[in-house]
C-alpha cells in the first residue's frame, strides 16, 4: 500500500492536495516547498513537472512552467532532486505532467525511477486508456504507484466507470469545462454536477481540482467530494511571495486551512 | 502496407488521439460520426455545389510550357491558387462548417498561420451565419497583416497568441484551450491533416479532391490518370495530403513533400521536421516533431507562416517512416527566389509556403518525358509584404 492509499483509508474528508510547478520559482525549491507544505499540514502533493506546451494549463502554469524549464527544470535534474526526499518527508507525492515528456524519458525508466525515489502516484492528462492499459498498467501496479485519471462535467456514465476501474488512489474530478487557473467560485450548476457523481457508486475516493483557489471554494468542494486540489492560486501566492517559499507556504495553507 | 489511416486512427505507429479527459467528449463525437455525415446523400450534394459554385472547382491543372523547359519535364501546376479565398484551405473549411451544423453546433474556433486557413474559416462562417473565433500568434498577426483585415471585414474576431514562438504551433494550443472552455457549442476547426484522430483523415478526406480532380483532368490530357511525381508542400500537410491521397496506393508515383529549412537545416531556425523531429506527441497527435532530449516543443522558425509549425502531420510521418515519400527542406532564401522565378516566368505570385515546393523542382533529374505534378497550394497576395521587403526591385 503507498502512501495515498494509506492516506485516503485514514483521511475521508478535507483533504488538502496542492499543485506546484517544480523548479518554480527558483531552480531549488522544489523539496523546500514539499517540506513546507508538509509541515503546514497539507495532505497530498501534486508536483508538476513543467512542460512547453501544457494543452489543459491556463496562463499561471504556463508561465510557472516556462520559468521552471528557464531554470534547468527537466526530469532528470527533478528525480535527482528528489533522491534523499524520503530521508525527510513522508507526505504522498504524486508527479504530474504531459505523456511526451515520459516518452522521452523512457516509460520503463520512468516508472522505475519514480519507484527509486519513492514518489506515489502519477497524472498524466493526456495519457489516453488503450494506451495506458497497453503500456503501463502493470508496470504501475507491480511497482505500487497509484495513477488518477480525470472525470469532466462531460464525461459519460459508461466513460466514468472505465476510468474509476482503472484508477487507483483518487479520480480527479475536474469541477468545470476549463482549463487550470479559470474562473473562480463554484455555482450551482457545478454542485449539480458533484451532487450527480456522488450518486454512482465509486471503487475510489475523489478530489476536486480546477477553480480551487480559497477557504471558501476549498469548503465548497469538500462537501462534495473527499477533498480538493488547488495549483494556480497557489502559484500565484508564490510567484508574489518572492524569495522566501517557506513563509508563502505557511501563509497560504493558513488561509485556506483557517 | 497501407498509407491510409487503419481502424483505430493510426498511420503506422503514428496519429491516435492523446487528448485530456476535457476534449474526449466532442472528440469522441466526432470519431464516431464523421464517416456517416461525410457519406450522407445531402452533405454530399451540400459540399460538392459549395466546391463547384462558391470555390470554383475543379481547379484548373495548368500546363506550364515555359516550366517545362527550364525544368526538362512536363510539368503540371494544380491551380488550388484560383480557389475562392486564394488556397486549398477552403476545401476543409466547406467541410467542416456542413459537418459542424450536422453536429449541431453554433460557435467556431480556428488557428491559423499565414492566415489563410483563418480566412477560410472566416469565410464559411459568414456564409453560414456563424460566430468566429480565430487563434493567430502575435508575430503571424504582423506578418500576414492583410489576412488579419481580411478576417476582420468577413466578421470574425482574431485574438493573438502571446505564448511561446507566437506562431502556429501557439495559436493551436490556444484554440484547444477554448475547445475545453466550450465543449458544448463549439466546433474547432482544426485547419490541417495534424490533432488527434479523427482529424488528420477528416482533413485529408475533405482535402482529397484535388487529387480525385488531378486524375481525371490527367487522363484527359495525358491519357493517364498518373503522374510520375506529384510536389506538395507541407506545413502540417493538408495540401499535400489532398495532392497525394489518390495516390498513396499507386507505387509509380512518387510523392515529394516540400518542408521549410528556414535559415538552414542545422542554422537551429528551421522548421525541417522530417530531418529534425522524432517521435513524440503534438496537439494530441503522435508523430515526428521537433523537441528537446527532455521532450520540451523546439520553437521552429520559417519565413513562410504556414510552414512555420514544429511537427506534421501523422498521415506524412507514416509516408516519410516507410520512404513512400520522398522529403527535401527548402530554406528561405531559396523559396524566395522560387517565387520571384515562378512570377516572371509564368505570370503566377505563388504563395510563400508553395514557393518551397517550386524550388524542389531544381532537386530532381527529370527524365525528358516525366509528368510532373506540383500542387499550387496557394496565390501569393498574402506575402507581398514580404516579398517586397526582400526583393529588390
Ligand atoms: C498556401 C498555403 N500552402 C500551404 C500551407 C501549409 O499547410 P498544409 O501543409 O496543411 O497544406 C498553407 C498554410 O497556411 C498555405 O496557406
């Protein structure tokens, strides 16, 4: 069992998941910010790993990740990074990015390193079912990582039980047609949207991801779902926090968390 | 071996359709009813008067003595130039805006380069009474200004890229990030053989007519429906795709496909994706692109707009995979120079992007009776400013 399976048979509800670019701001901060996110009380960590062209991202990831690449961000020097994390932290990470970046890198040697530096999960958008299922289901599963595919307001019942089936960890629920960093609030159409999910029966947890971005849409979302996912606001809190990563990270659980 | 797409929308180990959970829907749409509105007897008839009687169809394949000669082959230029709006892009946008009402749907979006395919787009929605969105990076917006006006007065609102190279390759990202902002109402018309399946063979279907024209009108006047060569173009490949689709399977033709070298192959200004790409994933597509080791998109760069895009499309990185095509890179000072020889010699301002596949004609021994083919993809209005500004005349 990794870590986000243990998390989510502990943990039911208000679960704190956020998102940030690694190698954003600085080159170095990466792991600085896992720990202070950790240390903060955060459950779960979405790590992006940043891409030229990031088709699901808005403006705020974007730029994050053209800053990050700017700074010799790649997932060599990531993994690398990452190396004595476990020395130091224990909090379920789960590594995000585009599937032109794991093909290059190789799938066999990605899943194996993700294994070595012990990082638990992987969400890969783009990632289509048929080729997951052909190239890395048992790759995944015989090295006990967890991968969490998305449900969208327009995906179909029949489509919903296909991606729960091969999901594990948590299904992302992405709360609107958009991409990341959209508009915030969540309006009732969208609880109408939660509340018909939370109707089927699910094999996994959930959390709720896009549009997050404050305590208020954080609650919202967590009455619909086992927690929620916030990445742009967040950025956004580090890109204006400047040097000093560890305060904006305080900062910022602090006022979702209040 | 097959050159065409197989049931599950892969050419060779390229297309598919890698596409975030936000796009599946309206691809999956798509995917499964393409193929039967195409074949339907009213969209048939709806899109074949559209060619003959708004386009203009067929166009004609001219005959280009004072080519020939220089060139020591007969040589053929399939007029796509004389289509209604100046370029083979409006045989897609015809239809896809007949496949978009079929759908449905009621707001287009659209990338564009050079602008053509923009204006294309433009056009058919004007003609349909249809809203317009058009994605078009800030540097193509500067250097195809007048395509720019040319969208504006046909009613359609063009929003500029600002990310990355600021070019096609961006405005694309940006008309897929509306798709997912619009899933409902929205049909994005992609304007060339490249994105996720079903989109490359829906293109090169729509395309296919002007190779479907070129067989008859050869027979006609070569008592043959084959050429020996067939010269196209290829930005993302949709001219080339139309010009090659009826020939795919006939091995005595051979296809030659134009991209653009930019300053040089090597010069790190190129868009010579055949020499340069490898294997990897494009606007949810898998073909050959340009990249980095760590599979970060390589900005391309060439003076033609339309060409100036860092993959291709699946269709040709099958045809380039197995050498059933044969490629050459053409730089930019050797398109300029084609289309400045085409102009004195034919009386034809051939577009930018065309003029790389005219200066390929150079690259060729042609036997003596060879018939040659070169699709015009398109008129050179578009790049006057360009053409001006590096002549000196
Ligand atoms: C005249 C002309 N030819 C060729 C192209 C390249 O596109 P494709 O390779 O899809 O034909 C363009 C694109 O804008 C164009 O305007």
């Amino acid at each position: 069992m990794n870590r986000i399976e243990k998390l989510f048979e502990e943990k039911k509800s208000s679960i704190l998941n956020i998102y940030f670019t690694a190698g954003f701001p600085n080159l170095t901060d990466t792991v600085t910010i896992i720990k202070s996110l950790e240390e903060n009380g955060v459950d779960l960590i979405e790590l992006g790993i940043p891409y030229s062209d990031p088709l699901a991202d808005g403006t705020t990831i974007q730029e994050s990740g053209n800053i990050a690449i700017g700074n010799g961000m790649s997932l060599k020097v990531l993994f690398e990074q990452l190396k004595d994390l476990r020395k130091e932290s224990q909090i379920p990470i789960i590594l995000m990015g585009y599937l032109n970046q794991v093909m290059q890198f190789g799938v066999e040697k990605f899943i194996k390193k993700c294994k070595e530096v012990d990082i638990d999960g992987l969400i890969l958008p783009d990632l289509p079912v048929d080729v997951y299922e052909a190239e890395f289901k048992s790759l995944i599963s015989s090295n006990d990582l967890s991968i969490s595919f998305l449900v969208t307001p327009q995906t179909s019942d029949e489509r919903i039980e296909q991606i729960d089936a091969n999901s594990s960890g948590f299904v992302y629920v992405v709360s609107d047609s958009s991409i990341t960093g959209g508009k915030s609030g969540i309006s009732s159409q969208q609880i109408e949207y939660f509340k018909r999910l939370n109707n089927k029966s699910w094999k996994n947890p959930r959390l709720i991801g896009f549009g997050i971005s404050d305590a208020q849409t954080f609650n919202t979302a967590c009455t619909y779902a086992n927690g929620a996912i916030i990445g742009s606001a967040f950025i956004k809190a580090l890109k204006k926090g400047g040097d000093d990563v560890t305060q904006t990270c305080k900062t910022f659980v602090e006022s979702i968390r209040n | 071996m097959t050159y065409n797409i197989d049931d599950k929308g892969y050419y060779g180990k390229f297309g598919g359709a890698f596409i975030p959970e936000m796009l599946h829907a309206n691809v999956e749409e798509l995917k499964q009813q393409y193929i039967s509105i195409m074949n339907e007897p009213s969209f048939q008839a709806d899109f074949q008067n559209l060619l003959k009687d708004y386009v203009g169809r067929p166009t004609p394949l001219y005959f280009a003595k004072r080519l020939s000669e220089k060139y020591k082959a007969k040589i053929y230029l399939k007029r796509e130039d004389l289509c209604h709006t100046g370029a083979h892009k409006v045989n897609n946008t015809i239809g896809q805006i007949l496949m978009a009402q079929r759908l449905g749907k009621t707001r287009i979006i659209a990338e564009t380069g050079a602008g053509q395919h923009g204006v294309a787009t433009a056009t058919v929605c004007a003609l349909m009474g249809m809203e317009c969105i058009v994605y078009m990076g800030a540097v193509d917006i500067k250097r195809q200004a007048p395509n720019v006006m040319r969208m504006k007065m046909l009613g359609a609102e063009v929003r500029p890229a600002e990310s990355g190279s600021k070019t096609l390759k961006d405005a694309t990202n940006e008309a897929i990030r509306d798709w997912i902002s619009n899933p409902k109402e929205t049909h994005y018309i992609i304007g060339s053989v490249v994105g996720p399946h079903p989109y490359p063979d829906m293109v090169a279907k729509f395309q296919s007519v002007i190779s479907e024209e070129i067989k008859w009108q050869l027979q006609e006047k070569e008592n043959t429906p084959n050429p020996d060569y067939v010269f196209a173009c290829v930005g993302g490949g949709s001219n080339a795709a139309g010009a090659f689709y009826h020939y795919l399977d006939e091995p005595n033709v051979k296809l030659i496909s134009v991209e653009a070298a930019g300053m040089g192959i090597n010069s790190g200004e190129s868009a010579a994706t055949s020499v340069l790409g490898t294997l990897g994933i494009i606007h949810g597509s898998k073909t050959l692109l340009m990249q980095t080791e760590d599979g970060q998109i390589i900005e391309p760069y060439s003076i033609s707009a339309g060409l100036d895009y860092p993959g291709i499309g699946p269709m040709h990185a099958h045809l380039i995979d197995s050498k059933r095509a044969q490629t050459f890179s053409v730089t930019d000072q050797e398109a300029l120079d084609a289309a400045l020889d085409l102009s004195r010699i034919e009386g034809i301002i051939p577009a930018l992007e065309t003029a790389h596949a005219l200066h390929a004609l150079s690259l060729i021994d042609f036997e003596p009776n060879d018939i040659v083919v070169l699709n015009l993809s398109g008129r050179g209005d578009k790049d006057l400013q360009t053409y001006i500004s590096n002549y000196d005349l």
